[in-house]
C-alpha cells in the first residue's frame, strides 16, 4: 500500500480515505479512514485519527448511526435502493422510517449507498440525506474493455441530476 501511495501525487492525499492500514492515514496525512467489515470499529483508532483526520463508518440501520453519531464525521448507509453490484441484496432500508429520522438532524454526515443512479439521486436527498456514494452504476457493464465515453456520459448525467436535484434518465 505505501508503494501505491508513494506512486501517487500528494497533491491528491487530501481526498484519499483508507479502509485498512491506519497508520498510513497520520504518514501521508490522508484525508481519513473508513471502518468496515473488513477492518471493524476500534474506539482508539477512531479517537486517534479524529484529531487530524475524518472518521467514516458503514451502517445499515438507525441503531447504528445512532451508536456512531457522535464519534464520525459521517456514515455510509445502505442499501437505499436494489443494489447494481449486489444482486443478493434483498433487504431495503425502509424509507419513511429512516427519512424521519434523518430529518430530524444527524449530527454526522449521512450518505446513501446502494442503488443510486441518476433517476433516483434526487431521491436521495429528498429524503434527507447529505449526499450519495456511487460506483455501480457508473462501472456497471464494463468487462476487460473500458468504454471511457460510456463512463463519462454516466458520470455527467449524475452529476447533473445532482446538482439540479432532479431525476434525470439516461
């Protein structure tokens, strides 16, 4: 990992959250780290790493953001909608339920997870979330050949339903 990070321009550090290894985050001074499945919650790093850096976690329910709210800067909530990489994924959140309670403030940042694409994104925020984390839906199709334009036009269309909070179709 410190063989990538080295690869890579501090200039973008800034914007780069690990998911393991957090003592590379205070090194390179990364942006921050992110718990997960894959490496769980750990009261002392998360009260290390929040002095300089931003904390994340993933939670699937309102007991979860509420255990976490007042440690992280903000949280990944999912699955929102059916999942475009994760077919398997039958449970959705229910989203009356999880709209009230996030209108009635987070004091962490909420992000959505799962599902979104342009057609949905203004959803997402309608329902009370601070913003949306994607990925299959714009990789979703791409085998060993990248089409670069097709990636392109998913990303712009997205950005577009954001920043006009509205459901855009491609």
């Amino acid at each position: 990992m410190e063989t990538l990070l080295n690869a890579i321009n501090e200039k973008y550090y800034a914007g780069i959250s690990m998911h393991q290894f957090p003592e590379l985050v205070e090194k390179y001074n990364l942006s921050g780290f992110h718990f997960s499945y894959s490496y769980p919650y750990q009261k002392q790093i998360a009260d290390r790493l929040k002095k300089n850096h931003q904390v994340s976690i993933s939670t699937h329910t309102k007991c979860e953001i509420g255990e976490y709210e007042h440690i992280m800067d903000y949280m990944f909530l999912s699955p929102l909608f059916p999942s475009v990489s994760k077919k398997e994924e039958q449970f959705l959140l229910d989203k009356e339920k999880i709209s009230n309670y996030l209108l009635k403030g987070i004091q962490s940042k909420i992000i959505a997870l799962s599902g979104i694409h342009p057609e949905n994104a203004a959803e997402a925020f309608d329902l009370g979330f601070d913003g949306i984390a994607v990925l299959g839906s714009i990789w979703e199709g791409q085998t060993e050949k990248i089409d670069t334009a097709l990636i392109v036009q998913k990303f712009s269309a997205l950005k577009k339903a954001i920043q006009t909070n509205k459901r855009i179709t491609l």
